[in-house]
C-alpha cells in the first residue's frame, strides 16, 4: 500500500502547468511510418501537453493500432466494428489513459486557447481514438464518455481526461465515468459465479488473483480498506475490473465488495480529475486524501514487531496453550476469506481459509485445530466428529495482529468410476464444509491440539528439514512465517538454516510458491527449497519423482545434519511414511547404521517429529 502510494505520488509530483495549445514541441520528431509522433520530454494529447512518461507505458501498443488501422477500409460498418472490436482487445492489454495535463486555467480557457493555436499534428491517444470512433455513430459524447468508462483497463480513470478533451464539464464528466465504471460491474461479480465461464476466463483471473493476493489478507475491514486503496490509486494492473475479478476469487461478500470498489471508482475519479485540472498539486491532495481514507489499516502496524505473542523467554514451551476449548464447548470463530490455491490443472481443489479468533483462541507454530462441520451424523443423528487440521499461519496470523489464524485444507471428494463423476454422498463432510465457506461464516473449533510439531527456538542455529505431501505444509508456513517474514525474536535470532522439501503430483499443486521464492530472495544463506512433482519429474532410477527420491538425492548432506542436532518433520498423508522410511533404511544401512536404534537416538534427543493423518 505504502508503495503504490508513494509510486502514484512520485508520477504526480513531475506535472508541471501547460497551455492548452496544440503545439508542436521542440524535441518532437515525426514517426512517418504510422503518421504520428513521439517526443523524447513531451507528447501531445488532444489539446494537452502531457510528459512523456505517462505516455511510454502505451506507445508501442498507439503504434500497432495505428499500422493495423492502415489495413482496415474505414468506409463500412462492418469495417468500424472490427476496429472497435480491435480497440477493444488493445485496451485489454495496455493501459490507456492516465492522466492528460495539468492546468491552471478554467475549463472554458481550453477552447479559447485551441482555437488560437496553429495548426499543427495532433497525436490522438486511445480514449480520444475510441472516443471519435464512436462518434461516427451519431452517439451523445455523454453516452460514449459511460461507455469507455465501462471498458476494461481504460476505464474511469482513462475516461475523466477524455471527457475534459471533449470540453464537458467536470461535473459532468466524474458523475458519468463513476456510473460507466460501476455498471458492469455488478453483472460481473455474478456472472463469474458460472463455472464454463470462469473456466472460459481462467487465464485472466490467474492474472488477477497475482495482481489482487494481498486483498485477502486480515479482516473483512482491512479487506475493504485494501480493495478501495486498490481500485482508486490509478497505476497499471489495478482498477475496477481486476479488483472485482480478486475480490470474487477471495471470496469477498458481494455487498462488501461493491461497496469497496465503488469508494475506489469516486476516489480515482477524484486523483484524475485533480491532476488533469490541478496538476501536481491537485494530484498529490487527492492522494494524500485517499491514504487518509484508507490508509490507517495499513500504517499503523507498518513497522510493528512480532512480539506481543511471546513466551518469556521467547523459546520457553512451558506456557503453550493445549485443548483449552474442547467439543462440549467450542470456540466459534468467523471466516475472513476464503481462497482457492493451486492451478486448474491440480488434482483437486485446495483452499486457504483464513478464520478470525478476535485473539481469544491463541495457538503456537505447530499446532493444529479442530473443526466441527454443522449438522449431524445421518447414521447416528449425532453432530459430526471432530476433524483435525493442522494451523497453516504463525501465531500472529496472515494479517500479524494475533487476531486471526489460516487453515490450509484440500476438498475430499470421492471419484465414482461406474458413474465417472463424484459422488456428493461420499465426499468429506468437514474438508467441502471448510472450503465452501464464505466470509462472515461461523466455524466451530477446539484445541489447539499437539505439541510433537513445535519449533525448538532455545538454540538459534538448529537446522530445520521439513518434508511434507500436499496440505502437510501447512505446519511449515508458519515456520517459515515466523523465522523469516515476521518482526519476531525467534526470526530475528535465528541463524541455522531451513530446508523444505514438498511433494505435489503437478505444477498447478504447488502450495504456497509465492511466498517460499520470497522468503529464498530475502534469505538465501538460511532457507532452501526443493520440490518432487511426481507427474513431471523423475527419481534417478527413471521412475515419478516422489518426496523420499527427493530426500534421497541429499541423504549424505541430511543424516550429517542430524548427526550435528538438526530436527526433521513430516507432515501430511500417512502413506508417505513407509515410503520415506524405507528410504532412510537403506540410506542407513548403507551407512553401516543399524536404522532401528539410529532412529530410535533420534526420537529420543526430540528430534524426530512426525503428524501423519
């Protein structure tokens, strides 16, 4: 957030104030292959002078409209409709309009100015293009101002300097572009709950759901604050459509994110009508009014520390809290968000949930929490049993207040071969529950269960090897959490080095990759990294590539690491067990180590630990 803001001011603050003439500038050279020019300090844009970094951002995509507009008769209708659908697909992939000048005189000096200025070539940006392209249709420049508006990419913020270009008044122009905005996307939020359409789109939301990933962290209020902020700073990549598609992916509620994206639309109308109008100045008092506006969820724990959460000393167990609420008396918590995490081509479907405890649910790095699924037993007419999931955030949550902790949960559904579909009677009751759920749902839980699973902190250079199948890195999250991107004293201390190896059957499985390529970038000396893809690599005999081939390849470099006092974990499906175990057998064996009592030494200095399900 702090980023995009201080981006966004830094553009603003370069305006400088500019007669509204079409003016050739002196360092503008003629591009005779697409008659039109570039300047090296400035470009011209309908009657403005704007800088040329604004526009640089687009200049290549101008240069292919216009050579593929020389191929296109311009007589026909048929003709104008391939060159909007063309404009269309243009705007998709390039950012349009920003900003056009900054002026220090009224709007009615815009037309005076023109008309006294000499002839000269004027450069037509994208809006304007579509603008004008629409006009041959005899529509009302107030309708067209609505309809790029609506356009993606181009959008409000793109739409404000070309209704000002048109000479509408500005209090004309930011009711129209804010209504234009807004208008698909409310079909939008709803038409994405079709799945052939999703499918249909899936590239596109890929892209999206990158762009919009913070949304999803922290409170349903951060979440306003955060989509707002998002929506209303004018930067490439953000704006109502993406918004809209992010926030649909993280489950945000329609109401919430209406209203979210609206404050965003009114506040980029309000930056780009004060830039375009008030230059630097204008710009960077709107700015400063939208960081206001949404700012305080963001700023006030930018620079916090972890460590309101801790044990004294930070590493003492002796305090960690253990089945506090039990099934006669859950804890009932609230879903902030919901998320699907892995890529179409998965086998299966795999949710980050992420539940609000309002701090009176406390748990440690490790540990995990049962979930009791409404409804009851139909053979019994009991509630449903307890199912246990293992906590896939650090004690401080995804949002680092110690609010809210993150559940990592793959949906359990059941293949019927005879029927070749799933077989809704059959699939897990607690994991379809879980991943269904919305933001504002009731969850109720118990525990926090199991100590076998927490760090030992007391020594700063332990060396952690942490093997997981699937889910079974949840644990391992809030590890790497804590260790490496949270203001914690154990992060701050720590010195030895985590290794993690995860196995997934494909590419689209992997869990969680964003963050343990940042956590590789920002801690190269102290985290690695591996992964098994089973379906696209293969063991050194030539076989799938399995998380025991993976360990394997390294075994030398392991069993001397807790020969030295490291601590290994596994966690995930118990039917990778015999296979690891096997693995460590031979490895051993090999060795000359009898694996039974090398094993047994293990287990017995704590350093073996193991939470198989």
């Amino acid at each position: 957030m702090a980023k995009l803001l201080v981006a966004l001011a830094a553009g603003a603050a370069v305006y400088t104030p500019h007669t509204a003439a079409f003016t050739l500038m002196p360092n503008a050279r003629i591009n005779p292959s697409y008659s039109t020019f570039s300047t090296t300090g400035a470009v011209m844009m309908g009657s403005s002078v704007v800088p040329s970094h604004v526009t640089s951002g687009t200049a290549l995509s101008m240069n292919l409209i216009e050579k593929s507009d020389q191929s296109i008769p311009q007589s026909s209708t048929s003709s104008k409709r391939k060159l909007a659908l063309k404009f269309l697909s243009r705007a998709v992939v390039s950012l349009s309009v920003i900003a056009l000048t900054t002026s220090a005189s009224p709007q009615a000096a815009f037309a005076a100015k023109v008309s006294a200025a000499p002839e000269v070539v004027e450069h037509l940006h994208t809006g304007q293009k579509v603008a004008n392209f629409f006009r041959t249709f005899g529509l009302p420049d107030l309708a067209i101002l609505a309809l790029i508006s609506a356009m993606p990419v181009i959008e409000l913020r793109g739409a404000v300097p070309v209704g000002l270009w048109m000479g509408l008044p500005i209090t004309t122009v930011l009711p129209a572009c804010v209504l234009g905005n807004m208008v698909p996307i409310v079909p939008l939020l709803f038409l994405l709950r079709n799945e052939k359409l999703k499918k249909m789109m899936s590239p596109i939301l890929k892209r999206a759901e990158k762009k919009s990933a913070s949304l999803g962290v922290g409170s349903v209020e951060k979440q306003w604050a955060s989509l707002a902020a998002f929506v209303g700073i004018p930067l490439p990549g953000t704006g109502a459509w993406t918004g809209a598609m992010g926030a649909f992916l993280l489950g945000m509620p329609t109401a919430v994110a209406l209203s979210s994206i609206f404050a965003g639309v009114v506040s980029a109308g309000v930056i780009m009508s004060a830039i375009t109008l008030a230059g630097r100045k204008g710009g960077i008092a709107a700015l400063a009014a939208l960081a206001i506006f949404t700012g305080k969820e963001f700023f006030a724990a930018g620079d916090a520390k972890q460590d309101f959460l801790e044990a004294d000393p930070y590493w003492d167990q002796s305090t960690v809290p253990v089945n506090v609420r039990k099934n006669k008396a859950p804890f009932t918590g609230k879903v902030v968000s919901t998320k699907r995490i892995v890529g179409p081509k998965a086998t299966g479907e795999t949710c980050h949930i992420v539940i609000d405890h309002n701090g009176d649910f406390p748990y440690w790095e490790g540990q995990s929490w049962g979930v009791i699924p409404p409804g009851t037993n139909e053979k019994n007419g009991k509630p449903h049993s307890v199912r246990l999931y293992s906590i896939a955030s650090s004690r401080y949550g995804d949002d680092m207040t110690g609010k809210t902790g993150s559940l990592c949960v793959r949906r359990a559904t059941y293949w019927d071969p005879v029927l070749k579909a799933d077989d809704p009677a059959k699939k897990g009751i607690c994991s379809n529950f879980l991943c269904d759920t919305k933001s504002g749902d009731e969850v109720k839980m118990t525990g926090p269960a199991g100590k076998v699973m927490l760090l030992p902190e007391e020594d700063p250079n332990t060396d952690y090897i942490m093997v997981a199948t699937g889910t079974g890195i949840a644990p391992y999250r809030g590890f790497i959490r804590r260790l490496f991107t949270e203001n914690t004293p154990a992060g701050n201390a720590y010195n030895g080095e985590a290794w993690l190896f995860l196995g997934v059957a494909n590419s689209d499985a992997l869990l969680y990759d964003d963050e343990w390529q940042a956590v590789l970038k920002s801690h190269p000396d102290n985290f690695r990294l591996d992964y098994a893809i089973s379906r696209e690599q293969e063991n050194r005999k030539g076989g799938k590539m399995y998380v025991q081939d993976k360990v394997e390849e390294y075994a030398d470099e392991i069993f001397k690491k807790l020969d030295n006092g490291a601590h290994i974990y596994f966690c995930g499906l118990k039917g990778m067990m015999p296979g690891i175990q096997d693995m460590l057998k031979t490895v051993a064996e090999g060795k000359g180590l009898d694996y039974d009592e090398w094993s047994k030494g293990l287990k017995k200095k704590k350093q073996w630990h193991v939470e198989v399900y």
